[in-house]
C-alpha cells in the first residue's frame, strides 16, 4: 500500500459532510456496487464511476480492494469504455464470477440507447481486463419480448452450466427478470423469464440479484420508476422461481441497486448505492457524490423472515463506549449522548413491555434531518417525511418476550439504522456543522418506560491509494 488518503481527499476542500467509514472513491461520481467477489483471500469491490465529475456520465468500473470489508485500497480503473464499440457510451452495471480460475466480468455495454451483455477476463489480481473478441456476448433482448430494458445481469454456476438472469420489463405487463443458460459464458440461450411483475412492483427491474439463502431462493430488484428496492423470497425448481412473500428493502429513498455475494465464509453479503439527496449543483460542488451502503451479511429465519446485519469486522472501529438507562416520558424528547464529530454508533434497547410509537430523530437546534418512527403496536417502522407521513412502513417480527434492538450507525451525511435484525432504513443526511447534531428519543405511550442505551465513537476507516 502508498498512501493513505486523507478524510478530506486532496484536492477538495475540508468537508464535514464526506463519509469517513463508508466505501467511496476519493473523488467524483460513483453509483452502483459491481462485480462483488472475494478472490484469493482478498475482498473486490467494483462500481459505476465517472472519472470527469462528480456527475452522473462516462460511466467507467472503479475497482477497491480489501482484506476486511472495511479498510480499503483504491485500485486503478478496471474498464474503461471503449470509442466506437458496444460500450462506447459506457460500461454498466454486471457482475464477477471464477470461470474455473480465471476472473471474469460480465457487464452492460451502452452504445447510444442500445444494451448488450460484454465479457472481459482479467489476471490474477483483477487489475488488467481483456475484453473478448465475441463481444458483444448477447447483441440485445430476445425479440419475442417487447423489452422496456436490457441490462445488469448476475450470474451463477448450477448443475454444470451458467445461469444468468437480466434486468428487463416487458412493455403493459411489468418489470422482468430473464432466464439464460450458457456452457461457457459466451454462448447464451434465453429460456423464458424467471419471474414477470404485475406493475404494481415497477415497469422495470434493474440490478436483479438471485440466489439461494438457506433452503429458500431470494430475487432482490430495483424497480423504476419507483426507485425503490424489493426481495421476493420463495422457491425455485425447474427453472422457475415461485415467490412467497415480498417486502421494501430498505425503508428510504438513498438506498438503491445492491448486489449480493458470497465470500470464503459462507456469508452472503451485499452492499448498495446511497445517493445523494441533495442537488445536482451541491454534489459537483464539492466534488463528489455516491457512498457505498456499510455491508450487510443477510440470513433467513424458519418462517422465511430476511436477516440484515452489518458484520462483525465493523466492530475494530469502537472507541470509546457508554452504557446507560434513559427514561422516556410521554412526548419528552431526550437526547441520547453522542460525540459531536459525525461518527457513532448507538444501540437502543426498548423493553418487551412498551407500547405505542417510538421516534429516533436526528436533529439540530432548529431542524430535524431524519425522523425512523416504530410503531411497536402496530409491528412496523419506516421513515417520516418532512409532512410527517411515512412513505414506506417495513413489518417488524417482534417476539413479545424480548426487547427490540435497535442499531443506528451515522457518519457525518449518512444514518443507518438496523431494527430488530430484519428491517432497515437509510437516509442521507446534510447539516451546516456537526457541532449540534444529536439522536433523540420519544415516545407516544402514556406510561414511562426506561430504555437501555450503548453507544460507542467509531473510528474512521483507513483508505489508501494503490
């Protein structure tokens, strides 16, 4: 490893707003996490990137390595579009996939408003990709399809072929997900779409990610033109995917696209792209835009219930810690302890016994920048917005013999926040100093109640330039 960059990257000015331990580039524009791989020992993360700005455009594939999922080096530019060819207006979103040793992207190419599936083979410690003279692998959509889109494919090994599936929407009927198979990754047949919406989940489906989570398959997507992110858990069998059950993955606006994969311990991780929510002006002006979600190692429970949680490695980041009980009184605002410069993490346990809703603001002396209201009666949380309604309410499973635990993570323009194990909301955040923004609680029942607090400063991720 060279150097390591400064929170403030030079070049742009100091920046209270600029994450210090989520994943981001030095510079620029970054949107969606691709081709997700833990190879040899060694975490891969790539991503849409744009090296002109921190504007969305000449999308490149960004490439950053680790060994613990939270420090991370910087990598040279993995692909680059190429003038006059099927990528010429860009390398999209795809994945990675050991093609029996050898590292292999499958991606979007973009040539004007026409998609097609490229592949590039890389070296052994993928920093130089090849490109292969077949490409483009698949030219477009099958044409018995009257396709919205064409794009983002994942894909995986099973019964000794390649299977992938492809963003897509069929035009009056809803998005879609479609099915391929492949000897060699290079030679596609289209079967049929693994799984077709309605409408009411979105005309499209980008970012599709399949795979199997213990004895169940989930599908998750991102559906335009609601922008939101969607997991389907159900079954699988020739070659068909029959969903079960359905839920919002995340419960703000900011998060969006995941991929998901697996590492050397049998995890399945999956990191998503936090945008902006704040102008297009704000973003070039401070000369970068697009964070990285913190990971979040997913699990299935028996009644089929999906699991989020950031991994254990996050832990080496703690400091200084706190333990405390705090009593609520009905509609009493009472600020939880936390340092004043922009990285914290905070558990909240709230007892079995309490009732009514619960609200975790973060506020300044005069405004309140997210509002994550639990409604403990009802069994659901989500994200209030500035005219006090909830967009999005995400279900709560709730065991009435234990308390609910609640984990929120803020670093400086990001809050995160994990409740109950299963359900999340993310928001993104802009306050004009650090210097008076605090968590608070309040509740609505009418009965006092004491909740139990832990709070921890968390250090800064280290990132270097390779």
């Amino acid at each position: 490893m060279s150097n390591t960059t400064s929170p403030d990257v030079a070049g742009l000015a100091p920046d209270h707003l600029r994450p210090r331990y989520h994943f981001m580039p030095p510079a620029n524009w970054m949107n969606d996490p691709n081709g997700l791989i833990h190879w040899q020992g060694m975490y891969h993360l790539f991503y849409q990137y744009n090296p002109q700005g921190a504007f969305w455009g000449t999308i490149h594939w960004g490439h950053a390595t680790s060994r613990d999922l939270v420090h991370w080096e910087h990598e040279p530019i993995a692909l680059h579009p190429g003038p006059g060819s099927y990528d010429s207006d860009g390398c999209w979103s795809g994945c990675a996939v050991d093609d029996h040793g050898t590292p292999t992207l499958l991606y979007t190419g973009k040539e004007g408003a026409h998609e097609s599936l490229v592949l590039a083979r890389g070296d052994a410690h993928l920093r130089t990709w090849e490109k292969q003279a077949q490409n483009p692998v698949i030219a477009g959509p099958p044409p018995e399809i009257d396709s919205v889109g064409f794009r983002d494919p994942c894909v995986w090994r099973e019964d000794g072929e390649w299977r992938m599936v492809i963003g897509s929407g069929i035009r009056g009927v809803g998005g879609a997900a479609l099915l391929y198979t492949s000897p060699d990754l290079v030679q596609w047949d289209y079967r049929h779409p693994l799984a077709v919406g309605d409408g009411a989940t979105g005309v499209m489906w980008e970012c599709p990610s399949f795979f199997a989570l213990g004895d169940r398959h989930v599908l998750t997507l991102s559906v335009l033109p609601q922008e939101a992110v969607f997991a389907f858990v159900g079954t699988y069998a020739d070659d068909r995917f029959t969903p079960a059950s359905m839920r919002r993955l995340d419960g703000g606006a900011a998060f969006y696209a995941p991929q998901t994969f697996i590492d050397a311990h049998g995890r399945r991780i999956l990191f998503a792209w936090l945008k902006e929510e704040r102008d297009a002006a704000a973003q070039r002006d401070a000369g970068w835009s697009g964070v990285m979600s913190l990971p979040r190692v997913l699990t299935l429970d028996a009644e089929g219930m999906l699991g989020m949680s950031p991994p254990p490695e996050f832990l080496q980041l703690r400091g200084f810690t706190q333990t405390l009980l705090l009593d609520l009184w009905p509609s009493k605002r009472v600020t939880i302890p936390t340092n004043r410069q922009g990285q914290w993490e905070v558990e909240v346990t709230l007892p079995a016994s309490m009732s009514g809703q619960v609200s975790l603001s973060l506020v300044d002396e005069t405004t309140t920048f997210a509002e994550i209201v639990i409604d403990l009666d009802a069994r659901r949380a989500g994200l209030q917005e500035h005219d006090a309604t909830v967009a999005a309410w995400l279900s709560i499973q709730r065991d009435g013999d234990n308390p609910l635990k609640v984990r929120c993570f803020f670093d400086h323009s990001v809050i995160e926040c994990f409740i109950a194990g299963h359900v999340c909301v993310t928001k993104r955040v802009y306050p004009p100093t650090l210097a008076g923004v605090r968590l608070t609680l309040t509740q609505t029942s009418a009965t006092p109640t004491q909740v139990g607090i832990r709070q921890w400063d968390l250090r800064a991720a280290e990132f270097h330039l390779a």
